[in-house]
C-alpha cells in the first residue's frame, strides 16, 4: 500500500482522481463497446425478434453486477477506509471474505436462473418469437458464466480500491477487447444461421473465463505487499464486517437490482404495444450506456479517494474530491445531451436499419438523453455517501430512482400517455431522486463544512 499513499494523501486532486477514474470510464467504455457490439452484431441479422430477444435477457445478465457491487463496492469502500485508518490486516480478512463471498453468491444465482428460467423470460417479456433465442443467450452468459463474470468485476472493485485502478481496467477492458473479437467468429463462422445470439453468448461468457484467469494472476502477484488477500484462512477475520460491508453493498447491489427490475417494468409495459417497442427501448438502453458508463466509472475513481479521506479525517481533501468529479460529470452530461439530440438518428443507425424501429429508436434516445445531468448528479451522492459506509442513507437515495419513485411512475405514465409516457418517466423520475438526494446529501455534509 505504501506505493500508492502518495496517490491518496497528498497528490493533487485533479491528478489523483483522473488516476483512479480515468482508467476506470476507459475500461467502462470497453465494456459498455463488447455489450453494444452483441447488440451491433446480431442486428446485421436484420431480426428485430433477436435484439429483442438479446435485451431481454440482459436484464439477467445485468443482475451479475448487482451482485459484485455487493461485495465489490461494499467490500472495497470498507477496505478503503481500513487503510485510512492504518488498519491493513482487518482490510486482508475484508478481501477474503468479499472474494469468496462473491463466488458463493454468483453460484446460486446460476442455479436459481437455470431453475426457472422459462419463466423469468417470460415476467421480462419474453414472446414465443424471442423465447427461445434469449434462452440460449441466458444458458451461456448467466448460467455458465456467473462466476468468472460477477468474481471478474468483484476483483475490479478491490483492486481499485488499493488504488491498482489500471490493473483493473486493464483486466475489464481486455475481456471486453475479446469479446468484440469473438463475436463475429462464433455469430457467422462456427455456429450456422439463426444462432447468432447463441453464439453472443458464447463468446461473451469465453471472454469473461479469459478477464478472471487475469485477476486471479495479478492478486496473486500483489499479495505479499498489499492487502489483497486471497486465502481462506482469512475468511473467519473478515466475517466480523459482515454488517458494515452490506450496508454499503446491499444499497449499491439494489440500486442495479432495481434498474434489472425497472428494465423489467420498462419492458413488459412496451410489450403490450408489440415487439418494436421492446427492440427500440432496447437499443436506447445499450446506447445510453455511454452516458451511465462514464458516470459510474468517474464514481468508481472517486470512491477509494473518498473513503480514504473520510477514515482519515481529512474533510477538506475529500470535499475536494467530489467537487472535482461533480464539475467533471457535469461538464460530460452537456456533450451527451447535444450530441445525442443533434445525431440519434446517425447513432441508432449503426445497429439496426429496419425501419420502423429505427424511426422509434431515434425519437426515444432524444428523450431519454435529458435526463443525463440527473442521473450522473445522483451516482455521485449516493456513491459519496457509500464511501463514507452511510448505508441507510444510500440505500434510500438507491431506492428511491429506479424503484420507489420510477417504477410506479412508469404505470402512471404509461396510464395517461402511453408507451412514449413510459419512456419520459426516466427523466421524471431522476428529477424528483435529485431533489431528495440534494437534501439528504447535505443533511450529512454539514458536519464538514468549515
């Protein structure tokens, strides 16, 4: 650790930041390119029953993050401020506990998505024109590759946590890297026609296996001058910060499981109005990850900073910090509006030309683009508020945009304006988060102010 304790105590703060996040939204972005380029790749196929079929079973797909965050996010921002507070072999027994735990629950969730997966498709939207091809897509990402998927991002988490954030990237954006290179070999050269969503998945899952052999090795090298720790025996030393890990995991984990749901939501309601709808909703979806992905991946820089400058008490440090990323998102929520406003037409038409949900792809992204600044502005309270291990108050902020607020918006909307009322209540929805996030957010602060 002592290699990096320049980076979090006394490196200007513009530079440590851009440190942490910098390689952090790089290996976001490459993520965020492999899970479009399964989006780009089977719509060459001209099949909107595929896309669809793909973006309903991402909702599956995208549970996995929920569960690193829990013991990823909870883990690492603990560990983070066991280091702020000199405590380097309780945050080893955090590491072991958070690695293990991780698998654990990857497992049983592979077992619980093979069990019933018929009918989870089937709650997403699932048609019996899309059924099958999701199915094949969930068998190959979600139930084989659980593990090296949900331990890969986990792995990512206490990495950065450390401050090893290029490594972490590196081992992130590598996966995605192959994952763009095998997409086309087993969509059109190894599997025949009309298994090209099969062969997504096939390749995604490959990549996943390729990204943990690559953790696995680089934890090993660190162990013996940092505190990521990998042995068993360090287990029963990490179990006495069950609490403290899940009251900040928990709210992070929920936060993704009620953006899986809200999809969910999002999803059934578009459905009654045909497939379309649900291949348009989509392809948004994937297309706003850029905004998502660089927001959560500046918040992912910003945690460890913030963590270690709490535990450490040095306030003005770690105000210094969030006004840093707060001024940065910000400032890349505005690009994302214009761009997305004047080219949605341009940009949808990478990855589909059927025109008809061409037409609907573009006019929903010039929608759903203004709630960026929204958005973003709640990541970085509620991640501030994870770092300092304020559980409660996260996990109201957490609650309240993709579940206690948005998913009821969404009926009513849908209610009083149809299927365009479901695609405003995002914004909406982020709106009304950011007012209680503001409160909340400052209600906690106050204590710093000097």
């Amino acid at each position: 650790m002592s290699e990096n304790q320049e980076l979090f105590e006394t490196l200007p703060v513009p530079k440590a930041l851009a440190t942490l996040a910098v390689p952090t939204i790089i290996s976001q972005l490459i993520t965020m390119v492999y899970n479009l380029s399964d989006t780009y790749f089977i719509g060459k196929t001209n099949n909107p029953y595929q896309i669809a079929a793909a973006s309903l079973a991402y909702v599956l797909v995208f549970v996995m993050t929920a569960l690193s965050n829990l013991f990823g996010v909870g883990g690492g921002s603990l560990i983070s401020r066991l280091l702020g507070s000199q405590k380097q072999e309780e945050a080893k027994g955090v590491c072991a506990f958070s690695f293990y735990g991780a698998i654990g629950i990857a497992l049983l969730y592979a077992l619980a998505c093979y069990t019933f997966m018929d009918p989870l498709l089937r709650i997403l939207g699932a048609s019996d024109s899309t059924i099958g091809y999701a199915a094949s897509y969930t068998i190959w990402v979600v139930v084989v590759g659980s593990i090296p998927s949900t331990l890969s991002m986990t792995m990512a988490h206490l990495l950065r946590s450390v401050g090893y954030a290029r490594m972490a990237s590196f081992g992130l954006g590598m996966g995605g890297i192959l994952n763009i290179l095998l997409d086309p070999l087993f969509m059109f050269v190894l599997l025949p026609a009309g298994q090209e969503v099969a062969g997504a998945g096939m390749a995604t899952m490959l990549s996943n296996v390729i990204s943990l052999c690559y953790f696995l090795l680089a934890f090993l090298r660190l162990r013996s001058h940092t505190v990521l720790a990998l042995s068993p025996h360090r287990v029963p030393a990490g179990l006495k910060y069950t609490v403290p890990i899940f009251s900040v995991g928990f709210p992070s984990a929920l936060s993704s499981l009620l953006a899986c749901i809200s999809n969910m939501t999002a999803n059934h309601l578009a459905s009654g109005y045909g497939d379309i709808p649900v291949a348009a909703m989509g392809l948004v979806k994937k297309i706003n990850m850029l905004p998502m992905n660089v927001g959560m991946g500046l918040c992912q820089g910003m945690l460890p900073l913030v963590a270690y400058n709490y535990a450490a008490k040095n306030y003005k440090r770690m105000k210094s910090v969030v006004n840093c990323a707060r001024f940065s998102g910000m400032g890349f929520a505005v690009l994302c509006i214009i761009a997305f406003e004047l080219s949605s037409g341009g940009i949808v038409s990478l990855f589909i030309q059927e025109p008809e949900t061409l037409a609907l792809s573009t006019q929903f992204l010039r929608i759903s683009s203004l709630a960026t600044p929204f958005m973003i502005s709640n990541f970085q309270m509620a991640y501030t508020l994870q770092a300092m291990g304020k559980g409660p108050q996260s996990l109201l902020l957490s609650s309240c945009r993709q579940g206690i607020i948005f998913i009821p918006l969404m009926f009513l909307m849908n209610l009083l304006f149809g299927l365009y009322g479901v695609v405003w209540a995002q914004f909406f929805a982020d709106g009304l988060t950011l007012v209680i996030s503001f409160v909340v957010y400052r209600r906690i602060c106050r204590q710093f102010d000097t």
